[in-house]
C-alpha cells in the first residue's frame, strides 16, 4: 500500500457526501487536503472537524473557469503540488422527460458534471506530469454506464464523464499519472435533494426498498484505488448497493 502522508489531496464538493467523507479517510491517513466547493461555511465546518490536519479552502464554483485557474494558480508554493486529485463535485437536477426537461437544470449538469470536472483536470494535470506523480479520480456513476427514464441529461453527462477518464488514461500512457473513474449507484447524500430541488419528501422516496450506499462506502474505494502500488491503475470501479439493479 502507498503511504498517503503528507500528500496534497485535492477533493471538489467537498462540503457534503462523498467529498466530505473522502476527506475524512484521507485526514485520518495523513494527507494535506484542499477542499473545494461553493459553501464556504459548510468547507469551514468540515475544516474544523478536520482540526491536526492541515486545510486549505477554496470556496469556488467550479463552473467558473476564470476562478478555477486563478484559485489553482495563486495556490500557495507549499500547497501548489497536487497529487491526487478527486473530482467528484457534480449533481444531478429534476428527473424529467427529455422533451419537458428544464434548460436551466441541463445546463447546470453539463456545466458542472462536465465542464468544471475538464477545468480541473486540465490546470493540474500538467503539475503532475512534470513532477512525475499524480492521480485523478472522476465520480462517475451507474448512470454512465445505464440511461433510466428521466435520466436523459444526467445520464449523458455521466456517460461523458466515463468517456472523460478513457480518453485522459489513454493521453496519459508513459507517464506515471493514473486515472480512476468511481461510479457508485445509489448513495444516500445530499444528492437527491439537490436533484429534486430541496422536495425532501420525494428525496427520500428514492432509499426505499432498498440499503443505499454511504457516502463512506465510496470514501473507502477511493482510498483503495489510490493507495495500491504504483504500477497498479485501477480504471473503473462500478459499486452499487447489493440490492440495486
Ligand atoms: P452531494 O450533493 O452530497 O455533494 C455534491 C457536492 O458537489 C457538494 O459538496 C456541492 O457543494 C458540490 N458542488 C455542486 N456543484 C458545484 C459547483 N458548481 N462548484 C463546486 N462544487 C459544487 O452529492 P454526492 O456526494 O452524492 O455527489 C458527489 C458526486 O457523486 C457527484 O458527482 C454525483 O454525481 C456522484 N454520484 C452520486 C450518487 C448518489 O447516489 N448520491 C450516485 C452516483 C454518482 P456546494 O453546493 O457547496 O458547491
């Protein structure tokens, strides 16, 4: 196993789910970690949780071009190296048939699931190639891989997103940087709230029946996809809950 101490991980939507609980495991073993997401306060909270680990915060939005690479490139000298990075803001919006969907909804997935996750990979990818030690991890997810009624947009943008980590492992072949796409299914978060616009009622009908995955779960992948040996490039990793088709 790869030591992760001392390694500056960089983790987007950082401030619920996944990102939160990724930063959790990555604190316990040792890492430096730079959390990004829009709320500041939530990145503050969790920064607090976090305390004996050093945290540097970069509340942005990572749709916006012009502050990712400002924020990556004014990062300060002793956090500027990253090597890892965990691409994992995104978010799903409405679940609508294609021909009813809301532009607004598709254009804040495309943008955030898509685009800001291509910002990212495209300002620090090029640190690690220099430096020679790197990781990307995109969050992919089920809906990359299986398009469900209502799933139109999001599905594409997932399916992009696993199209994204092929084509980025591909042009990174005869460097040392790996990529590794994580696609869960179903994982209780803040996430179905966000898809259905703060309708908790609805949110919640999602879980029933069936066990979801934590958001720890995923946590705990990651952890193994970057910690193996540095020979060992785990691709994609598809989890879902043992009772999810
Ligand atoms: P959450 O809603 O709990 O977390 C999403 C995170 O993304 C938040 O921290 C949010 O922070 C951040 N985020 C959203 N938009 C932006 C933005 N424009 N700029 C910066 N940060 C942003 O959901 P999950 O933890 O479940 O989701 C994490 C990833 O996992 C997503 O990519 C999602 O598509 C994927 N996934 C989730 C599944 C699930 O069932 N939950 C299943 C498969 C994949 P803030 O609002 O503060 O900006």
């Amino acid at each position: 196993m790869v030591s992760i101490k001392d390694q500056i991980v960089l983790i987007t939507g950082a401030s619920s789910g996944i990102g939160a609980a990724c930063a959790k495991i990555f604190a316990e073993a040792g890492a430096k970690l730079i959390l990004v997401a829009r709320r500041q306060e939530r990145l503050e909270e969790l920064a607090q949780m976090l305390k004996g680990t050093a945290v540097h915060l970069l509340p942005l939005d990572v749709r916006d071009r012009v502050s990712v690479e400002s924020a990556f490139s004014s990062l300060p000298a002793d956090w500027s190296n990253v090597d890892i990075l965990i691409n994992n803001a995104g978010l799903s919006r409405g679940l609508n048939k294609l021909h009813e969907g809301r532009i607004q909804d598709w254009e804040e997935m495309l943008d955030t699931n898509i685009k800001g996750l291509l910002y990212c990979t495209r300002f620090l990818v090029p640190g690690m190639v220099n430096r020679g030690r790197g990781h990307v991890v995109n969050l992919g997810s089920i809906a990359g891989h299986q398009t469900y009624p209502g799933g139109n947009v999001y599905c594409a943008s997932k399916a992009a997103v696993k199209a994204i980590s092929e084509g980025l492992k591909q042009d990174l072949l005869g460097t040392p940087v790996r990529v590794t796409s994580v696609d869960p299914g179903l994982v209780e978060t803040e996430f179905s709230n966000v898809r259905f616009h703060g309708d908790t009622d609805r949110a919640k009908k999602v879980y029933q029946g069936l066990t979801p995955l934590t958001p720890e779960d995923i946590a705990d992948v990651i952890f193994f996809c970057v910690t193996r040996p540095a020979h060992v490039n785990i691709s994609e990793i598809l989890l879902v809950p043992t009772d999810q088709a």
